[in-house]
C-alpha cells in the first residue's frame, strides 16, 4: 500500500443531514428550491418504503435496464442491493433524502446553490449503472441527469483549441449510448460502451471509457475534445486542452460525481470502416465430456498473442468464449493470424460471425444492438489490469493464473486492451497509468478469483469502471501515481467536498464523522480527567 495522506479541503464528514433541524431545511425552503427547478421538478424520494415496488424489474426483461434508469424519481439502481448502503442488501438505505430532475443547466446550478447554502453533500446520477453505488448517497441532495436536455448534432469542421476536426457529436450530459449511436449511425464510427443503456457523457466516460474499438482508436477519454460542466461553486464552465486543462484532465479518468455535473461532451468521431463481430465458444466444456483440454488451449493462444495483438482486434473473452470485434472485412478476418489460430483449436462453435460495412452495423445496427440485461441483486463484480510487461515476461505464470481460475470459480468477463491505448502517455489523463500499459481487464463475480489476482499482480490496479464495490486500498488501486494530482485538484474545484460520492476522490464516510466525535469526546474526556487532577 503506498503511503499517502489525502489533503481535500474538507476532511470530515460534517454535512447537514436530515437528522439535525438545527441545519435542515425547512419546507418552505425546499419547496422555494422546487419553483426554481424547470417543472418543479424536485422529487422528496426519502420514503424507501416503496423502493421494491416502484423500482422492479425483472432481470429477464431485456428492457429492464432502461426502465430502471427512466423511473422512480431517480431512485432506483440498477442492482438493487446498491439502493442500500456498500451495496450491501443487509445495511441500510443509501437512497438520497431529493432528487432534482434536472432539464435545463439553471436546475443544476440552483440545486448546487441551495446545498451549499445548506450544507447538504451533493451525488449525481444518470443511468444508475454503477456497480458500488456511487450514484447514490444518504442523506444527499440528487442531481438526476437522465432526462435532462438531449443533443445528438453531428457537427462538421469544428474548431477548437487551434485544431479542426472532421466531425464531433455533441452529446448531452444525460444521454445514453443507444441515443449517441443512433445519432451517429452508419455514417462515423463512434468510440463507445458496450451497453447501450450506459450514460454516454457520465459514469462511463469519467471512468475511462473501455470500448469495443478503444484499441484501434483509444479510449472514451482519449475521444473527447471538450466537456461543459456546472462545478460545485454553480459555475458553468468549458473544460478542454487550452480552457481549465486541470478539470479537462480530471474529468479524463478520475471518476464520475466528484468535479462536477457534467452537461456535455463534444466527442471525436472517425471515418466508418469495415467490422466483423464473432461470438464463439468451446463445446467440449460441456457436458458429458467436461473435457477443459480445448480451455487450456485457448488460453495458450490468447496468452501468446497478447502481446503481439494487432489493433484491428477488440473485444471481450472468457474462459470458455469470445466476443471480439474486428476491423476489416470477412476476407482479412479469415487471413489473420488470431483468427487462424482460434479456428484451429477446434471444439469451437461459431455463435455469430458478421461482417459488415461499419461497427454497428456488425452488431446488427443501433436498433437490433442487444443490451447486456440488468437489475440483479448481489451482482459482485471486482476487476485487475493486467500489465503487458507481467504477460511478456512470465506468460507460462499468465497461463497458470488462468489455468487455476477455471477449476476454481471460472465466471470471469475480460477485456483485451492496450494497442491504441497505450500511446497515450500515463499521465496525460487522470485514469490509473496501468490502463496505458495493461493487455487484459479481468472482471470476475467470485472472491476467490479477485483475491488470486490481487495476491498474484497486487500493484496492477483494478479496472474502475468494474471495481469492487469494497476494492482494499481503492485510491491507489483507482488511480496509482495520479491520486495525489486528482486530490489536490478535488481541492481546487471543489473545496468544500459538495460532491460526496462512495469511492470516488475525496470520498468522506459517515463513518469519519463518528471517529472525529470519537476523538473530541476522547479529547474532551482527557481534558477533564486532567483538569481534575490539578
Ligand atoms: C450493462 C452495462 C454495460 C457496461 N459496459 C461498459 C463498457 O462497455 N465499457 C466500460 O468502460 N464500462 C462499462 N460498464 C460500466 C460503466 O462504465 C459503469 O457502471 C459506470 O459507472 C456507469 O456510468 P453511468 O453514468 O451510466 O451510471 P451512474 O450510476 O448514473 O453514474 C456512475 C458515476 O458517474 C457519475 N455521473 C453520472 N452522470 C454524471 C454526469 N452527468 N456528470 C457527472 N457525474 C456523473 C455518478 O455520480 C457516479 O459516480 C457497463 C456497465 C453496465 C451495467
């Protein structure tokens, strides 16, 4: 663990909560905040007894993914158990006391006036995705970003920062990646999630952003020219290489919910190529002949190309399947070299194999983009990067991790990363500096798989976007060496810590507030103990 102490401005948890009327406001204030809120759309969410109710969807509903994220006042998760504190379903609710559904930036800035005047800790939330709970918070004022104004234009020729590019879209801070593809259509390639109901311009993006296509073109980060944000003083301001480069590089990996409301992102699009999607998986795994002969093979392939992966390769694996994406046609996809050696491992079933004149249209276009479904209880996922390095210089070690992983709890989802990635430099944006030089993402759903990779790569860092909601040593393991660059400029843009989020920088824990009055009563205690001695 690298030692480092945290200097936000604010390093207690001290904000007003609804517990304590001497602070608290009162009705009439909140309902002076409603007829400033565009619709008088602020939402009193503080009744939980409902939540099951209001915010059900069965996980069998493909749609229930976007159902979750339209409804309940901006209440509901997406895995349920994170409606309660640490996304634990035992603990305590975790839901805010309002929401603030906000259509228009005034929505914003009035409620983040209204919690500084009132000292109320402030969370932002678009789509409710985020698998530790960081769209949430106890006590909080909630900024609901889904249905604030949407945008979509495909803008040509646009200048910023002394370069022209060919084309950006212009998507609003409440967006989902279905909306920004349909936008884009067949006519760009635009660098983006997997999920389609993921924000677009939030959680995804301040994460890092891994794509499909992020090894041909980079990640999301590396995609955004600029972004418009309302910070914790209620300013609205630009955030791009040549205005508030500090916040530009911030917002560029160091996490959703802590610099600001994002309103907008102007993203970079590309010429469209040719992709192929394939889908595989290993037969003989199956039953009757659970055979893991063709998995150890699979394993030796991937484990032996990775470091030599050509960029048109991007996509995900598992222990037993593939979902990969790569750019070019059904023609240079049967000559290529992965491809050959994947076909020639046998025992393969070939689930899907299209190719087609752009990346969505080999996923079957914007409109037939399958989903990944959602509203699961207990949904544990944790992930580790994996450095290139580690691979290339100890693959037979890579392969026995792996090996031991498919006897020993086996649910894994990965990423292959780097190409692309990698040549940005590892702190030109404020995501882990591991996510410029690792080859694989690792997620799993099992406490056995997570803690082998952490006892095998314990430097490595986990993947933020997929961490564990209770990630050991999480600030070093999010960030690496750009932690304290991201904590002093927490205390820059946002002093008074408003924007209070679990696990993201400058997170402060109810928890703190009851060792900081732990430590006066002890104080004090001390104090009298000595006063009456003399
Ligand atoms: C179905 C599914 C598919 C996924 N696919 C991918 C993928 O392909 N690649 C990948 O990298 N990750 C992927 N993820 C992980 C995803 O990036 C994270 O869950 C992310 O936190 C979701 O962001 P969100 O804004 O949609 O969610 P939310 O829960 O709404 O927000 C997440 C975080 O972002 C903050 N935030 C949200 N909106 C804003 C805003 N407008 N301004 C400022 N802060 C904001 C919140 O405060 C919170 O801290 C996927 C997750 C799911 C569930």
């Amino acid at each position: 663990m690298v030692g480092f102490t945290a200097i936000s401005a604010k390093d207690k948890f001290d904000y007003c909560l609804p517990s304590n009327s001497s602070c608290w406001p009162s009705q009439a204030q909140w309902s002076e905040l409603k007829s400033k809120i565009s619709g008088g759309k602020l939402h009193d969410i503080s009744d939980n007894s409902e939540y099951n109710k209001i915010c059900d969807a069965s996980s069998v509903d493909p749609s229930a993914a976007y159902t979750l994220e339209d409804k309940g006042e901006g209440r509901c998760m997406q895995y349920h158990d994170c409606s309660k504190e640490k996304c634990d379903d035992k603990a305590g609710w975790n839901i805010p006391e309002y929401s603030v559904e906000a259509s228009e930036e005034t929505d914003i800035i009035e409620a983040i006036k209204f919690a500084n005047e009132y000292n109320i800790q402030v969370v932002v939330k678009t789509t409710g995705h985020n698998y530790a709970g960081a769209s949430m918070g106890d006590g909080a004022l909630l900024v609901w970003m889904r249905h604030f104004k949407k945008y979509g234009d495909i803008i040509k020729a646009y200048e910023k920062c002394s370069e022209t590019y060919d084309a950006v879209l212009k998507v609003g801070g409440g967006q989902i990646w279905e909306e920004a593809y349909k936008a884009v259509g067949n006519d760009y390639h635009m660098v983006g999630g997997g999920g389609l109901t993921v924000s677009a311009a939030g959680g995804w993006l301040n994460g890092g952003g891994l794509s499909a296509s992020a090894r041909l073109y980079g990640m999301g980060i590396d995609q955004v020219v600029e972004f418009e944000v309302i910070t914790a003083d209620g300013s609205k301001v630009t955030a791009s290489k040549c205005e508030n480069d500090d916040l530009f590089w911030a917002l560029r990996g160091g996490g959703g919910g802590s610099f600001g409301v994002t309103t907008s992102v102007h993203y970079k699009l590309h010429a469209t190529k040719p992709f192929c999607e394939i889908i595989f998986t290993i037969t003989d795994f199956y039953e009757p002949t659970w055979d893991t002969k063709t998995l150890v093979k699979w394993i030796g392939v991937l484990v032996d190309s990775a470091p030599t992966f050509d960029q048109k390769w991007g996509g995900y694996w598992t222990l037993n399947s593939g979902i990969f994406y790569y750019q070019g046609t059904d023609e240079e996809l049967k000559k290529d070299e992965f491809l050959i050696k994947i076909a020639s491992l046998g025992y393969i079933k070939w689930d899907r194999w299209n190719c087609a004149e752009s990346y969505f249209a080999a996923r079957g276009g914007p409109e037939n983009m399958s989903t990944d479904q959602t509203s699961q209880k207990e949904f544990n996922i944790a992930s580790r990067l994996v450095p290139m390095s580690f691979v290339e210089n100890n693959p037979e070690k890579m392969k026995e991790i792996l090996v031991w992983m498919i006897s020993n709890g086996f649910y894994t989802f990965n990423y292959i990363i780097g190409g692309k990635m990698m040549d940005v430099a590892a702190d030109a944006t404020a995501v882990h500096p591991a996510m410029r030089e690792s080859v694989f993402q690792i997620e799993t759903f099992d406490e056995r798989l997570i803690q082998k990779l952490r006892d095998e790569l314990p430097d490595s860092g986990a993947g933020f976007n997929h961490a564990a909601k209770n990630e050991p040593d999480w600030e070093n393991q999010f960030w690496g060496r750009n932690r304290e660059r991201l904590e002093t400029l927490k205390e820059k843009w946002d002093p008074e810590n408003r924007f209070n989020c679990w696990h993201c920088v400058g997170y402060l824990a109810k928890s703190d507030a009851g060792s900081v009055s732990f430590s006066l009563i002890f104080y004090l205690t001390t104090l009298v103990i000595l006063l009456c001695s003399h």
